[in-house]
C-alpha cells in the first residue's frame, strides 16, 4: 500500500500546484525514523499527537 502512495506523489503535487518542501520528493526510507521513534519505549509518555513527516510541504 505504500508503494502505491509514493508512486502518486509526483501527480499530487501537480493537481495541488504545490512543489516540494525540501526541494525533492519523499521516499518510503524518510519515514523510518519515526516510525524506529513510535515502535521504541522512547514514544511510551506521547499521546494523542500528530507527528506531520512530509518535508515542509504543510507549511507552504
């Protein structure tokens, strides 16, 4: 399912207008430390928080 996410990407940015926040396109591998971050007992005391991973691209 991710795969599929990832492959719309590039049609996403076109439809929204929007470029890249950091100048290139996220890839499956720059999710892996939040995800490392949300398995481990480090996340144990966070609750009901939005972790936003998407380059700056919510903050244009």
């Amino acid at each position: 399912m991710c795969n599929e996410l990832f492959s719309l990407r590039d049609k996403v940015a076109i439809i929204t207008g929007t470029g890249k926040g950091l100048g290139k396109s996220m890839a499956i591998e720059d999710l892996s430390g939040v995800v490392v971050f949300l398995a481990s007992s480090a996340s144990d005391y966070v609750a009901g928080q939005v972790i936003c991973v998407d380059g700056g691209f919510s903050i244009r």
